[in-house]
C-alpha cells in the first residue's frame, strides 16, 4: 500500500476514561487500506516550539464513514495539547497523518485459537485484530489489564465482539493493578492460566499478541516461549520519520537492529532482544 | 535553476541532508528523487554499524537532537542495493562518508570509485562516534590532511562536511580548501543535550547529541556567511531549512546549494516545496538565474 | 531554596540574565527584586558605551538574536543610580562587568569596590564588542590571566560568564578555574545571523548577534553537564530558562543557580514563576533541599 | 501609572480595509488609564516557533465598556497570525497585553490650533490624541495620506469626531498615493500648505503630531521646524521587553540614543537624529 498524507478533520475528540482521550478522524484513504496493527503518524497543528509527529496506533476503522479511531493517553506535551483541539476551531481543527504505516498483526495462516493481550491503552491497537479474527471465526480470548476500573476502556467495545462469537470465555479477562475490577494484579498470571488451562483442555492457543508496556510484553512473550505459542508484540518507540528513514526508532531483534516504524510494530516476539 | 557545486551538476540547488532521506527509497510515495538536485544518503562506513542505544532521539524547542551513531550496513550493501536504485530512478547521487579513521574514510571512497555516484561529502563531523569523527573535524591540521588523502583518491566532486561544534569555523574551511575540497557543507548538528526533568534522567540513552531543524538556522546562516567571505569554494548550506524562503536565506548569505534534513520528518514533501519555494521566489523577485542569488545579500 | 553559588549566598537559586532585566526598576511593577536570588545588572563599562545601531533584535524560530553592543551608561551611573536603588530594595546584586581590555575591567571592578555589590560576574564573552570580547573569551591562556587579575584585585565572589562559541567548553572553564574564579556562569549567546529574504538584507544593522531564548537551551545544557564533570566549581547555569521544569534540568546538570534572561521579555513574571516552579518541583519530589538536585542527573 | 499584564479576552477581530483589521480587547484595567500615543505589548498565542511579544498603538479605549481597539496591519508573520485569532475559538480568543506603555502625546499646555498628520497605519494612533484636543476645544485639523482610498481607514470616524467642532476644516485633508481619494501624491505637500496658509493667515499651528512611515515623520519634521512650530513624533523600533530594560529599540536623538519604548514612542521632533 502507497503511504498516504492527508489532512483529516478532526470529527470528534472526547475524553473517555482517565487522561484517555477518543478523537476521530475524517480520512478516507488511510480508513480504506489500513490494517490491524499498523499506525498513522500524526501532526498536530499550532503547537508551539514542538515541530515533531506522534505515533498513534488506529484502534478502529471505517470505511463507510470515511474515519480512524485514535485512542490516546495524555502523557506529555503533545498528548496534552491534542485534548485542546476541537471539531469546530477555525484553525486548529484538521490534523496531518501520514499512513498506514508498519507491519500489522500476522496471526499464523491457520490459526485456530488466539489469546489477545492488551496492558493499558495497548487495548486499543488490539481491537481491531479481534475483530478481524471473529470475522475470521477464530476462536478469540481476549485479556485486558489496566491500573484501574475505569482505564479498561475498551471493555465495553471488546464484550460486544466478544459476545457474537462462539467460544469459551465471551468476555475479556480483565486484571486491574487496584482489584477495582477483575483480578487484582497484573495481567500476566491471568495469560499464564488462560495459557495452561488451554493446554490442559486440548485446545492451545496457536498465536498470542500482545500490546502494551514493555514489561507486560516480555513476561508473556517468555511465557509463550515456554508454552511454544508463537507470539507477536507492537514495540513503542520515539519516532522522527516514522517511515523507515531516520533510524530513530530501532528495536534489538535476533537479525540486529531494526526499525519499529516499518520492520515493526509489531514483531515475532521470539525475534525481540528485551 | 541549475547550480554547480564544485563540478557537480545540479538541476536545482536543492539536496537531502544525509541521514534524514536514507538514500530515498522510504520517500518514494511523497518525492521523486530524480527531481531533486541531488539525494545525499546516509553515512557510509566500510563494513558498517550498528549505532547507539535508544532512545536515540529527543524533541526539542524548533528542534530535536538525535544520537542515532552512525548506524549503517556498510559501503558493499549501499552500492549493492541502494546505488543501482537511485541510478535507475536517474537521481543524482553525493554519498556521505563516515569512518573511524583515516584509512576507513579513504576505503570506503577507494569502494564507490568503482560505482556510479557523482560525489562524496565527507563527514568529519558527526558528534556521535567515539573515534575519530569529532575530534577530527575540530583541528585545522586533521582536516586538511584527511582532505589531502581522499582528494588524492578520486577526481569526483569532494565535499567536505564541517561540524559548528568549533570556534573558528573559517579556520576550519580554510583547512579543507587547502587539502583540495571542491566545495564544504554547513553545518552538522550542534552538540546538545535534553533531560527529562521528571525521571531525573537525560531524554536519550546516550546523554548528548545532535541539535537540528529551525532554532539552529541562525547559527548556520552565520557560519555559511562567513566562511563564503573567508574561502572560494561553493559551499552546501543546510541547518534548519523547512521551506522555500529559508532556502533562499542561506543562498543569499554565500550557498550554492541547500540540503533539507530535519523538514522531511515534519513534512515528507518538504523538499519538493523548498524547490518549489525557491522557483517562486525568483519569479516574485524578476531572477532569471538561481546563481545571481549566491552570496547576494546586501549588507 | 537557598543555595551558595561560590561564597555568594542566594535565598533561593533564581538570578536575572545580565542585560535581559536592566537593573530591576523596569520590572519593579512585576516583580520584587528583593525575592529574587540575585539580581544580576547590565553589563558595565568605565565610561559607558553607545552600543550597535538598530535593528538591534530580530527574532528567530524558539528564540531571538541581538546585538545591543552592550550599551550601558558607565560605572559611576551604576554607582550613583542603579545599585543605591537595589540596596533600598533589599537586593542581593550581582554585577556584570566588561571592557574593551583587560585595564577596563580592572578599572570597573576597583570603582564597583566602593559600592556595597555582592558579587562579580565577568563577561568575557560578548559577541558584540570588536574589541577584547569574544577574542578573549576563547583562547584558555588570556581567560586565565584575566581572571587572575580581577582575582587580585577583589574578594568578593568571582564569577566568570562563558562564551559557548568554542571547540570545548571544558578548557575555558579549567581555565577560569585556574585563574582563581569563585564560579562559572554558562551560557551567554550563540553567535547567530537572521536574514530578510524578502528585501535581501540581513534582519539587524549589525548582520550577526547572540542567538538566546529556547533554542538554545539543548546547547546550554549540554555544556552545564560538560562543565560540572570537568571543573569543581559551581556552576550559574543559563540558557532558554522559560519556566521552572527547564531550570530543574539545569540543576540536575550541575548548576548551583540559574538565571532566567529572554523569558522576560516573553512574561515579566517569569524570574517568579521559575522559582515557584523549582519548589513545586522539589514538594512533587520530595526534595527537601533543593541542593540535593545539584548535578543530581542519573546517567 | 502602574504597568499591568493582563489576559484580554478577543471580542472582535475584523477586516476593515485592505490587509487591515480592527482587534477589540476586552482589557479593563488598561482601557481605564491609557493615554493617547501609549502602546499595548501583545503577547499571541498559539504562535509556532515565535516568541516575542508585538507593540501595537491603542487607537480608541472604552472604560464604560473596558475595552481597547488596535487596529492593525497584516505585515508578517505574527500580523497575519493574529488574523486567525477569533472570539468564539477555544484555545485562541484571548491575548496577554502589557501596558499601558510609553510617553504620550505631549500639547503645550496652552495649544491654540493643532496639526496631526497620520500616513497609512499611523492614523489609528493619533485618534485618541484628536478625540482629547476636540474635548478640550483646540481647533484641530487632521492630514490622512495612504495609498488608495480603501487604506484612508479611520477617515470616517475622524470626519464624524471633527464635524463635531468648530474648524476651518471639518474634515480631514486627505491624499492618496494613486490619486483614488483626494490629493493624488504624497502628505507632505497638504501639511506644507496647511502650515503657510494657517501662518498667513495669522492663525499659526503651535503643535503638529505626526505618525506614520519615517520618511513622512521627518519631512513634516523639518517643515515644522522651518516654521518653528512644535512637533512631535511616535517612532517605530523593533521591541523585546517593551518596557526599557533591553535597549533593542533605542532611537538616535540629541540625548543620546533613547529607548523608544518607554523614553518614546512620541517624541520632541528636533530631538530626534534621523
Ligand atoms: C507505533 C506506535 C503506536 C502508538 N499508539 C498509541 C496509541 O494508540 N495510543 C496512545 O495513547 N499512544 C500510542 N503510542 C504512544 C504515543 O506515540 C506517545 O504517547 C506520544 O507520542 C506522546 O507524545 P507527547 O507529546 O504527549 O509526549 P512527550 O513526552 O512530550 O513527547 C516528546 C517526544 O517523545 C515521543 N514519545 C513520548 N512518549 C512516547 C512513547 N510512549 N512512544 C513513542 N514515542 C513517544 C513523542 O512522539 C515526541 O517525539 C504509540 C507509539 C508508537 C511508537
Ligand atoms: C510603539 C509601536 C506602536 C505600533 N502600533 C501599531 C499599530 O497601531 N498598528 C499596526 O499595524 N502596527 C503597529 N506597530 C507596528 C507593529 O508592531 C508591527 O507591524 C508588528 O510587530 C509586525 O509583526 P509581524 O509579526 O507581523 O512581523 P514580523 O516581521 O514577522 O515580525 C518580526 C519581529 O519584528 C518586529 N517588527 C516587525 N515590524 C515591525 C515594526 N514596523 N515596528 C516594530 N516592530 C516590528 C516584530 O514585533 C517581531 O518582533 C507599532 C510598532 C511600535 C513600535
Ligand atoms: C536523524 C539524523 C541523522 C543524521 N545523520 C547524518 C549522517 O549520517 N551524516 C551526516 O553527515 N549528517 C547527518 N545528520 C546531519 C544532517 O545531515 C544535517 O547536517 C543537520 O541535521 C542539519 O540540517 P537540518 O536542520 O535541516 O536537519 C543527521 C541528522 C539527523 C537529524
Ligand atoms: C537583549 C540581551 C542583552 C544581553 N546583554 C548581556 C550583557 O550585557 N552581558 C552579558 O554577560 N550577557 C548579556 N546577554 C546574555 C544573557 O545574559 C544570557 O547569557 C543569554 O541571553 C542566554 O540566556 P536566555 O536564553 O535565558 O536569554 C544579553 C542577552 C540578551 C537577550
Ligand atoms: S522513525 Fe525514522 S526510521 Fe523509524
Ligand atoms: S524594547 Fe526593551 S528597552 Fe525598549
């Protein structure tokens, strides 16, 4: 697929959990072509003395409507101030993105059983590999962690799709550092179960994914190691060009260092030097 | 629009600034490189490198500063892969030379002699190798003698990269015209520094870095200015070039060329538009030829 | 808050940039200087200079260049007018001093000993003098054997501001070291030049002038860090100080104090807001004194 | 009076002639005490990469309803900014001004008949001054020159305010660069008549205020010298703190080299060194 820049206006931008922000794009050829995993670089317009672009992953597609879901966590300068933009400014109401960038999730060809593993906002980037693998009629678990009730965000959207499949578990695991909902804890030892009763039951999962911190992604990439699951993690990292140029972004890997923005996001976690 | 710079033929003065273009390919849904005056590609050492530690870059007020080392697959995979590209997209090809020393430097160019490339620029000046690089740029005598050595080595157009990180750059260019340099570049990066004030950490894995895009611009135009006052060479004026207009700035103060870095990060189409922006320019201002800007600023 | 910046004592580690805040008045219906940590004044000379013709400023992407020439109206109008008046208010006061050669700073110093100031800051860093200046400021022998003459003739704490336009900023602050100074002060302008692309002229009637403000704060930094590894002396850190989270990563660099110069003329509270910043800081924190900062940077 | 720095809120931004617009802030403070030829120093948000703050003249304050008007000038990058800048915008309808700053206006105290010549933009600064001559009864007669006649942009409002009182003149004199609207030709020559016809007719000016490009300032300069009346001039200097500590603005007078920021903008015509 050709990258594409446009200008995409800005449609909607709410906040929906704690420093959890929604923002939806008007951007037809990126919501056309875009797949799973990959990511638009975004420019936000009227920042002062920031020049650089944002990484965001699309949590949701639409070609119908034309729109990208972007759903973001305010965690610095530039995060803080797309929160400021809105639908119907004069000036600050289009945003620059430059997309579909990166390797999307690459599930076996014939994968029958997939755990899907979202830490935080790394939900989001998931959402829309579940879908495609329901459609597929994968068989799909999904486990989600989050510091609180309230930052399991995607939820809502993730019990609906779950819902309309066949399978055991027809909602997310969820685990929260806080016990506020799910298990209290980390989200590992609910992957660790899922992993063993699976096994137990006959019916292993054949492909993990994972999003989120890079801890959570190591201990279940290890995990899948041990269990002989292939795996696949989206590795974050500060990006100037986001298109393979600059050499900004690079990710230790078995086959040296490689760039997260078009070698990646997402890796063969096997192939990952932590 | 055409421009030469020290016997290399441009169609138009402007270039990539090495290692924010690779060597074009990444660009290729945005800018088609046989119409920009040249594509500089990435430094290219002998058997190449793996560079630092990340995070190797940190945003910064108009800027950012990266330490990304130098990373490259060496000389034998550039003229494997990316030479023959660019030479079938019909781009014009300087190729930035790095190395860790002097014998480095003169092996990777003695290589490209025998591929189809129509100039070096060599860099002396990138302040993320530990050998040789920095330090090697800083002293008059260094440079001319590393210029001496690779001028011996090839008849094509030799470019010698400057670093600003010095207190007399004029001392420094004067150095690389008495070594036999056709033309210089200005400027690499500033040596900088970013710290996350929360995490009480630097921003970057290595500490330090190299400062670039527009807040450098004032000290680049500077340097361009000057050393087209102290030195008779065409000189290849970069730092902090994100349009059309401050393209035309460093032409007025002395350059005979441009290189566009740090703005293709912002905008992939920013050199299509400093070309663009400099073709306007001289049709507002009644300039026929691009070449009676060079140095035309009225002081 | 308080901090001791080479025997002088600081209430808090917040000063003024010399030449950004005149000797306080001006800013006297934003600020009281009493609740600054110094008040560091506008460069003096003996007799007084006239300074550059206009444009004097020009602003440039995160920052701004000027070339002022260090007007200033002479010591004995700083005695007679300025100094009385920040002794009225409770000021603690650093005065900034230079000269066209090593006699005039010598001179100014023995006037500036009758004034009840309480401490030195020797600029032998300005861009814009033609003499003494910028020559001065560059070469380790002459920085020594000025600051050891303006050692001898005072005991009053000796700060010695730096030029960042060097090749290694460690040599020069060794050698203001050596030659007996209390503290460094890092760092005055980076020599810079803007353009009018437009009318084809340089921006100010002096073409080049002392790049300040944001931009440079990368470079500031880094040679603050440099500096606090190379030398024991502390260190008055400055540089595109816009608020108190920037002058948090000074301290953690290695500066004793900082000074807030460019960011004044953006927001005439901004030598408060710095300091109600670094407390804010250090309450988050959990930083009882802010002393523990000091160079504080986990490398 | 003391200088404040306060948040002024947009309550109008329109074009009102070519590359022309009049700004209404709402900034009660300083609509209270500014004084004819005093200046506002703006401070305008949202600005990427610019920094500085910009001096405007204050054309016309409303205490009643605490508001001051500039009217400005499209001429770069911050002008052409402010342009963008609307009431009803989030992040952008509100701008820091500083002020009230600098000498104003200065009438000999018993001023009989006044002159005030205003070139192109420079007319927006001397209204206030016009308003207070008229209140206080000198016979006032104003010289307008721009270069088209949609550029002779406060003429209505000075033809309303003189029409109000006795004069030889009721209107402004006006000229135009391309001949669109009165005199064709500079303003020179309908402010070398109107001071020989006031001197010949025993009625002499003992005052001329003029602002506008310095080519203009100086020529009325030494024809006021040449008739020995007394001018005064509002100079235009590039600014940084806009308050007297940085000498970037110093103009060239027989004093010396004074700061135009608080030493000026207005003053004594035969001080100034050209
Ligand atoms: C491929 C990819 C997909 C991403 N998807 C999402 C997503 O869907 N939702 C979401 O909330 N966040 C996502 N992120 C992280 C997001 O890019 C950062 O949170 C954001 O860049 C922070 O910008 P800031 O200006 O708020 O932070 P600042 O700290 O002010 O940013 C300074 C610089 O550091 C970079 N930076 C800071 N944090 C990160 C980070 N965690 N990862 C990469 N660069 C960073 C910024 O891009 C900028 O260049 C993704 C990152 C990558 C690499
Ligand atoms: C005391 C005073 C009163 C003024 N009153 C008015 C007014 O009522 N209406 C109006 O339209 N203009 C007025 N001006 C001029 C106005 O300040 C400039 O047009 C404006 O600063 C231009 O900003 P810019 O960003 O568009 O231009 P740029 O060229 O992008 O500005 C770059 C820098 O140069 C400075 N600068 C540029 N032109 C001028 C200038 N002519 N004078 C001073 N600084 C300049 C800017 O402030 C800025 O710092 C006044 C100037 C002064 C000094
Ligand atoms: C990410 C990055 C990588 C760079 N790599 C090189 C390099 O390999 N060789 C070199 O000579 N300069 C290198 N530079 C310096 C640029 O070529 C250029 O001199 C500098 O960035 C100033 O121009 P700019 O402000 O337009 O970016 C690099 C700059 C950046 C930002
Ligand atoms: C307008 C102006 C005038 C200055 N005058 C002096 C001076 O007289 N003496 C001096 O040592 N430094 C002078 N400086 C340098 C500042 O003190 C300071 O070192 C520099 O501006 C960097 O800090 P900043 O980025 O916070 O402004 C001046 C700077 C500016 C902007
Ligand atoms: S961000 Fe430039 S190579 Fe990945
Ligand atoms: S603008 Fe600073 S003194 Fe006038």
């Amino acid at each position: 697929m050709p990258l594409i820049n446009e200008q995409a206006r800005i449609v909607e931008n709410e906040c929906v959990g704690p420093r959890l922000y929604l923002m939806v794009l008007e951007s037809p050829q990126i919501a056309k072509t875009i797949k799973p995993g990959q990511f638009v670089h975004v420019r936000i317009p009227g920042m002062p003395d920031h020049i650089l672009r944002r990484p965001f992953s699309v949590y949701a597609a639409n070609p119908a409507t034309n729109t990208i879901d972007i759903l973001y966590q305010t965690v610095g300068y530039g995060t803080d101030f797309m929160t400021t933009l809105t639908p119907d400014s004069a000036s600050l109401s289009v945003v620059e993105v430059l997309g579909p960038v990166g390797r999307c999730w690459m599930p076996p060809e014939h994968v029958k059983r997939a755990l899907l593993v979202g830490g935080g906002v790394g939900a989001a980037p998931l959402y829309m590999l579940a879908e495609q693998l329901v459609k597929a009629q994968v068989h799909t678990d999904v486990v989600l962690g989050a510091q609180t009730e309230q930052a399991l965000v995607c939820r809502g959207r993730y019990e609906v799709l779950l819902s309309s499949h066949e399978a055991d578990v027809v909602a997310p695991l969820c685990s929260t550092d806080d016990g506020s909902y799910g298990r209290a804890g980390f989200a590992t030892s609910l992957v660790a179960e899922a992993l063993e009763s699976a096994a137990q039951a006959a019916r292993p999962y054949d492909y993990v994914a994972v999003c989120g911190p890079e801890p959570l992604m190591r201990a279940v990439a290890e995990l899948c190691a041990g269990a002989n699951v292939y795996c696949e993690v989206s590795m974050e990292r500060r990006m100037a060009c986001g298109i393979g140029a600059c050499l900004s972004c690079v990710v230790e890997t078995t086959d040296g260092k490689l760039r997260a923005c078009v070698d990646g996001p997402v890796f063969d976690a096997t192939k990952v030097v932590w | 629009m055409a421009v030469n710079l020290g016997g290399l033929l441009m169609k138009n003065p402007v270039t990539t600034a090495s290692g924010t273009f690779a060597a074009g390919r990444e660009y290729n849904d945005f800018v088609d490189v046989s119409t920009l005056g040249a594509v500089t590609t990435k430094g290219v050492s002998l058997h190449g490198w793996a560079g630092n530690d990340t995070p190797r870059i940190a945003e910064t007020p108009s800027g950012m500063l990266n330490s990304i080392g130098l990373q490259n697959p060496g000389v034998k995979h550039l003229m494997d892969v990316d030479i023959p590209w660019l030479n079938d997209q019909g781009a014009t090809i300087i190729v930035n030379v790095s190395g860790h020393s002097f014998d480095e430097y003169l092996a990777v160019v003695d290589e490209l002699e025998q591929a189809c490339v129509h100039a070096y620029e060599i860099n002396i000046s990138c302040p993320n190798v530990d050998a040789g690089g920095m330090t090697l740029g800083t002293d008059p005598k260094c440079v001319e003698s590393i210029v001496k050595k690779i001028r011996d080595a090839t008849d094509r157009p030799l470019i010698v990269k400057l670093t600003p990180n010095v207190t007399s750059i004029t001392d420094i260019a004067k150095a690389a015209e008495a070594g036999g340099a056709d033309a210089i570049s200005l400027i690499n990066t500033l040596l900088g520094m970013s710290i996350d004030a929360e995490r009480m950490r630097p921003t970057m894995a290595r500490v330090v870095g190299g400062l670039s895009g527009s807040c450098v611009k004032p000290v680049a135009l500077r340097m361009v200015w000057e050393c087209h006052q102290a030195i008779s060479l065409p000189i290849l004026g970069m730092g902090g070039i994100m349009n059309g207009l401050d393209a035309v700035e460093f032409i007025l103060a002395g350059a005979s060329a441009v290189a566009v870095g740090t703005a293709n990060f912002v905008n992939p189409f920013a050199t299509q538009e400093v070309i663009e922006g400099i073709a306007d320019y001289c049709e507002r201002h009644g300039v026929n030829d691009v070449n009676e800007l060079i140095g035309a600023l009225k002081c």
